[in-house]
C-alpha cells in the first residue's frame, strides 16, 4: 500500500484569515463572560475585527472572519445549530451583505463608524424578524424593537469608533 | 479628555453623523411610541372608550359606571376580575380571574375590562 500524502498548503492569507478569527473568537468568548441583564443584547465585540479586515483586506476576508468566527464561537460556546446559532448565523450574513453594499458608499461620506451601525442594525433587525417569523410566531415584538433598536445603536456607535480608532493605527498583521 | 472625545469623533465623516442621528430619532420615536402604549396595563372600557387604566402590581378597586348601574373591578395580587356588575346573567363576574391576554365583557352594562399583561414570558426562549 503506498502511502498517501495529502498535503495542505496554507497560505499567507490563509494564515492571516486564521490569525484574525481567532481574535474574533477571543472576543466572543471574552463578552460570554460578561454578565447581561436581558437575554439577547451584547456587545457584539467580534465585529470589531469584521470591520477591521474590511477595510485592511476586503469583504472577501471580513466574510471568512465573520463566518469562522461564528461558527468556532457557537461551537466552543455549546451553541452550534441552536436557535442562538441561527440567529447569530443570519444576522451574521446580513450583516455581511449590507456591509459589500455600504462599503462602496464615498469614504469621504462614510466612516467605520457609518458602516458599523448599518451593520448592527441589519444584525438586530434580521433576527427580530426570525424571532417574529420562527421562534416567537404569532407574539407581536413590537414591544422589544425599542429596547433592542436602542442596544444596536450603542454597540454599533461603540465598535465603530473602536473600529475607527485601532483602523488609525499601523498594522501589526503586516509585518508578521 | 475633551481633546480624547475630540479625537474620537474626529473619525466620524458627515455620513457617519447622518446615520447615528437617523438611528437614533428611529429608536426616539419607537420609545415614546411605546410609552404610551397600554401593553402590561389593566384597561377598563365603557362603550368601548377607555376610562381608566391600572397597573397590576397596586391592588385596588375600580368602580365604573355603565348605563345599567356601576360595576366593581378589583386587582389583587397581580390579578385582575369583575367583583359585581349589575348586567343580569353575570357572566363576566363568573368568569373570574381574567388571564394575561384576556378580557371580560359585561353585556348590557358594555363595560369591558381587558388584561392586557403579555401572556408569555420570553426569557422561557
């Protein structure tokens, strides 16, 4: 029998793409610490390094983040194809496809800041319409828009000025 | 600190100032929407305008007038029922306790007391 040899070349990208999930997944586990009072709202500090790569590397890269960064992070968390999964999943995509779209807008217009809360707004707004469609059916949530819009606003003003904050600084990742 | 906010919101672009206010009037005006919402409120109707409304949490009587005469709504405990109503088969006083979500009708008297507290509780999600 001759030995098979299955080779897996990684390569710089790779390497890089797997370096910054990591860090993403660091921050998702990071914030699973952080006491909450309502079910449902939370930082969202992963998306940090989504707008980070975004604007070092292109959507393509924020999109491997984004995605491995979900589905590592559901997975060290117990959470993998739970309805918490399915929700941070969709929002997670939506996200994502707002972002290719704004990420053309004028950068003199539109900052990291812009683009972050477009962001959390198509997060928080794709899993309340699931909460209403799937898991809550027939239950108006009406109620909770406020409260979650409200949470969306913050996280999103917050991670865009951290974003924008470390975005001004030079790369690290560049000279490894 | 005043030049450490400077240099924060230096990086905000005129869109950036655009959106953050569009968001924020978004959830304004969802929140005084909401605050005057009669969701979680025990609301007593006669002839299907509200006359008064109540929290659950004070226990308290209520006393309508409807054209028959008046009825008597009390809240105890967090619950809400129709004590005495002068409409002649009762109904809405057998009823009892009205469950979140529900409401009691007195006919002829037309005095309807609604709870309107969410019948479900989303943390069990």
């Amino acid at each position: 029998m001759t030995p098979s040899t299955i080779e897996l070349t990684a390569s710089a990208e790779d390497r890089r793409i797997a370096g910054l999930a990591a860090a993403a997944i660091g921050l998702t586990l990071a914030e699973a610490a952080i006491p909450l009072p309502i079910p449902g709202v939370k930082p969202g500090l992963a998306n940090i390094v989504t707008l980070l790569v975004l604007y070092r590397y292109g959507w393509r890269s924020a999109a491997w983040v984004a995605g491995l960064r979900i589905i590592a992070g559901a997975l060290v968390l117990g959470q993998f194809l739970t309805p918490a999964f399915v929700l941070s999943l969709t929002g997670g995509m939506m996200s994502l496809a707002i972002l290719a779209v704004a990420m053309h807008l004028p950068r003199r217009l539109f900052g990291p800041v812009g683009l972050s809360l477009l962001a959390a707004f198509a997060h928080i707004g794709t899993q309340l319409w699931i909460v209403d469609a799937w898991l809550l059916p027939g239950v108006s949530i009406l109620g909770l828009l406020p409260l979650f819009l409200g949470a969306a606003w913050l996280t999103g003003l917050v991670n865009g000025l951290a974003a924008a904050h470390l975005l001004g600084k030079p790369s690290r990742t560049e000279s490894v | 600190m005043l030049i450490a906010a400077r240099g924060l919101f230096a990086t905000f672009r005129p869109g950036d100032w655009l959106l953050a206010g569009a968001g924020l009037a978004l959830v304004g005006g969802l929140w005084l929407r909401q605050a005057d919402s009669l969701e979680g409120r025990v609301v007593v109707r006669v002839d299907g305008q509200v006359v008064e409304t109540a929290g659950l949490r004070l226990n308290r009587v209520i006393e309508v007038a409807g054209p028959l005469g008046p009825s008597r709504i009390e809240i105890q405990a967090g619950r809400v029922r129709v004590v005495a109503d002068p409409s002649p088969r009762q109904l809405c006083v057998r009823q009892g306790w009205i469950p979140p979500g529900g409401a009691a009708v007195c006919l002829p008297n037309r005095i309807s007391v609604e709870n309107a507290a969410a019948g479900y509780d989303t943390l069990n999600y």
